[in-house]
C-alpha cells in the first residue's frame, strides 16, 4: 500500500498559504515579459565585483596544473549577479546539478530518469538541521508520534516537545538502531500499554553512520531490516546522515571503486517492485566535510514532502545562501565526484587518526588493570560513548554521569556531556559523550587523566576507598 502523503502532511502546513509572489517569479523569464513584480534590490547597490575562493595547498587538486598557483573559486559577471539576488527556495541551479551528480554516482538514484516510481526531489537548507526542523513542522501535528534512536542527537528535541508531538524510543545496539526492536514497538502498538493510546507512528529518525552520540554505524543487512519495517508498516525514514563520509572501513583503497555501505535512500531501489518508493528523506550536510560555517545542507526524497519543505522555505527565510551554495558548486564541478570523493576520504582517514590517537589514550588512563569505563570502538564519525563506573545510588543503581561531570569534572577542569542530554525521557544514566574531533592533540591524554579522577572522587565522595572493580 503507497504512502498517502497527503495524509502526511500537518495541519499547519496545508493551512500555510502559499507566498503569491513567488508563485509568479518564473514567469519572469517569459520572452518579452515586463515585470512590476518582485521588490527586488537593484543590482546596481551591491558593491561586490567578484567572489574568490582559494584552496589550501594540501587540498586535493590545490594546484593549477597551467600557471603552477594555488586552484581560485571564482564568481563573477552574470553567475555572481544572480546569486547575489533573491533565489530559488528549492536550490540555486548550480548547486542542484552537482548535488544530484553525487547523489547518482554513491547512491545510485538520478533525478528525472523516466521512471516515475523512482523519481525524488532535492531541496537545499541552511544546514541539515534547518531542513530537519521545517520537516517536523511540515510532517507532524500536536499529538502525532515519532519514533526516535535512544540514545539520539537531541537538536530535534525541542521542535518535538514544544509541539506536543510525542516521542517513542527504539532502543539502539552495537549497530544503532535494533530492528527487533522496532519491529516489537511497531507489530504491538495497539496492544502495548506504553503506546495504544498514541497515534501510530509517521516516521522514524535516526543517525545511521557514526550515530551522535553512540558512534553507532549500521550495517547493510540491520538497514535492509529497518527498511522492510517501515515500508510494511507505511512509517517514513529521516535518514539524518552528516558523519556518511566519515565511515573508517575501506580507507585506503580507491575512493571512487571502494564499497560503502549503502544509504536507507539507496537501499529503496530493492525490493522496489514490492513496496515501491517514497519511504526515505535523506539529509546530508557539508558541515562536517567543508565548512561548518558556511550552514548549507540538502535533503533528497519523495517529491510531495519535498516540495512541502520548499514551500514551508520560501515563506521562511526565502532560501539559504545562494553564494555559499555557488562556491560549494564550483568546488564540486571542480573537482567532478572523483575529487570529491578523494577528498572526503582525505578527511575520514585524519578523523581515524584522532580515533586511534584517543583510543590509545583511552586505554592508558580509563582502562587498563583497573579500568573505570568501557566503550565501544566507533567506525564512523567523531565521538566515543563512555559507560562509566561509577558508584550506585538509590536511583541509579550504575551511577549518575550528570552528577558527577557537574560536580566533579568540571571542578577538575574536563568537560564531556552528560548522557541524560542524549535521552528523550532525560533518564538518569552512566554513560557520557567525549568527543574526538577538535581536541589539540597534547591535551588528550591529560584530559582523559583529568576525567579519570573525576570518576574517583565521585567514589571517594560515596564513602568507598578503593573503586571495586567493574562487574
């Protein structure tokens, strides 16, 4: 049975009236046509003559191969005028072309290809965050059901509460998101006290690769699981992927020839004859591989809630930064998806690095002969999820990690975040979010050796002596 998307869709948003101004725009472009329309500023007021990029030297295809100098982004004339000018709320025409070049090559979908079924729309967003939190205005009404990762990457935390939509945890393992579990949630939901009173489920949101904050990275096969799941129960996937790239397995053999695991958004194309499309919106962003100030993302999916968000933008903020865009567009023709691809496994291998760097410091002060945390090694991303040993209490039985980096890490001078922040239900837990990803390298050790410490006042401080070991 197809996804009724109409029925998708909030209340809100099907009442939203559509921006008349912008529903006219194209017909500007209509030969002879004289336009009173748009109160757009004269071209004449912007004082720029030219946008220029330069890579650094170590950069893949830093070097101009004709005048030997560093490789220059450079937008001007017609290009620079038009992206200095009010824009297209789905995305700026460049940018679309090299998005959906990269989606065919590592995904395996192409726009417009003359199959219906298959076909998805793309719309750019002020980073993957702004796209995810105009998808909850535009997908859910108060008192609709999401379904969430536990632990999960809280930024959409609050887009959720403040609108009375309720939240259902799935519970995740060494590979992320437990199908069994989603299936146990998904299969008993009528019957199952905690839910029988919730409206069932639109969608399921998860970090597949390098999950904020368990470092998690799911497996083909789990995906194939999930996948199957939701399109037999008609839920939508957010597939919110920003750590893709930075996957560690296979870094070293040809960036463009090595296997990747494959996207939810991928993965759609099997068993399509069954279930068909349309289950997966897959949000990418730009700011863990380029610039995380430049704030550009894109989301690829079923065309009526893509073209939901475009509309919910363009009665928002009009669209994102066209020139931010631009650059990145050049970049990527620059470097066609050979490049890009080079480059992205460029910065996965120095992520790796910082992993094995702060797994040889983890162990030499939180492990070893007398550890006091256990963690499991990511593959992808830039954190660890420390379950720390910590001594119980009469409500946490493994222990506070709140408590004691409130009080006691910060008194020492380290600071990771508690894992109450990565709950929906705030539970109180033992485990805690270090990050790998900027930390000078001469403070790792002695920050790991500052938590440490923290750890074992927290056990002096319970009364204990000596830390008992780890069960």
């Amino acid at each position: 049975m197809p996804i009724d998307y109409e029925r998708m869709l909030s209340t809100e948003f099907q009442r939203r009236p559509s921006p008349a101004i912008r529903g006219l725009l194209a017909l500007e472009s209509k030969p002879d046509m004289i336009s009173f329309l748009a109160g757009k500023p004269n071209p004449s007021g912007f004082p720029f003559q030219s946008i220029s990029v330069t890579l650094k030297p170590d950069a893949v295809m830093s070097n101009d191969p004709e005048t030997n100098t560093p490789t220059q982004l450079v937008i001007e004339g017609d290009t620079l005028n038009r992206v200095l000018q009010y824009g297209s709320s789905s995305s700026d025409i460049l940018f679309s072309e090299a998005i959906g070049a990269i989606v065919t090559a590592v995904h395996g979908r192409t726009r417009n290809d003359g199959t219906p079924a298959g076909d998805f729309e793309l719309s750019v967003g002020t980073g993957s965050q702004d796209l995810l939190s105009k998808t909850s205005t535009v997908l859910f009404n108060p008192g609709d059901t999401v379904l969430l990762e536990s632990p999960m990457y809280p930024g959409l935390l609050p887009d959720f509460t403040s609108r009375g939509i309720h939240v259902v945890n799935i519970d995740t393992d060494y590979e992320g998101l437990s199908a069994t579990s989603l299936a146990s949630v998904l299969e008993n939901w009528s019957t199952n006290t905690k839910t029988a009173h919730l409206r069932f489920p639109k969608a399921l949101y998860t970090v597949p690769t390098g999950g904020n904050p368990a470092g998690t990275t799911a497996s083909a096969d789990r995906k194939r699981e999930i996948l199957r799941l939701v399109r037999t129960h008609n839920v939508l996937i957010l597939e919110d992927d920003p750590y893709f790239y930075l996957a560690f397995d296979g870094l070293g053999e040809d960036p463009v020839s090595r296997k990747r695991v494959p996207s939810y958004f991928a993965l759609e194309r099997e068993e399509s004859e069954t279930f068909g499309y349309g289950y997966v919106l897959r949000f990418e962003s730009f700011s863990k591989i380029l610039s995380a100030g430049m704030r550009v993302g894109y989301v690829v999916g079923p065309t009526p809630i893509v073209r939901a968000i475009v509309a919910y933008t363009a009665s928002s903020n009009i669209h994102p930064s066209s020139p931010d865009q631009v650059i990145i567009a050049q970049l990527l023709k620059h470097w066609g998806v050979s490049g890009f691809l080079q480059h992205v496994d460029k910065v996965a291998t120095m992520y790796k690095h910082r992993r094995d760097m702060f797994l040889q410091s983890l162990n030499a002060t939180l492990g070893g002969d007398a550890p006091v945390a256990t963690w499991v090694m990511p593959v992808a991303g830039m954190f660890f999820w420390l379950k720390l040993h910590l001594p119980p209490t009469a409500t946490a039985p493994e222990g506070d990690s709140f408590k004691t980096i409130s009080e006691k890490a910060i008194a020492h001078d380290v600071l990771v975040v508690p894992g109450s922040s990565f709950y929906a239900d705030g539970r109180v837990t033992p485990y805690a979010r270090a990050s790998f990803s900027v930390t000078p390298d001469d403070q790792i050790l002695e920050g790991l050796r500052r938590l440490r410490k923290a750890i074992e006042a927290t056990w002096k401080e319970a009364g204990y002596d000596t830390i008992p070991p780890m069960p």
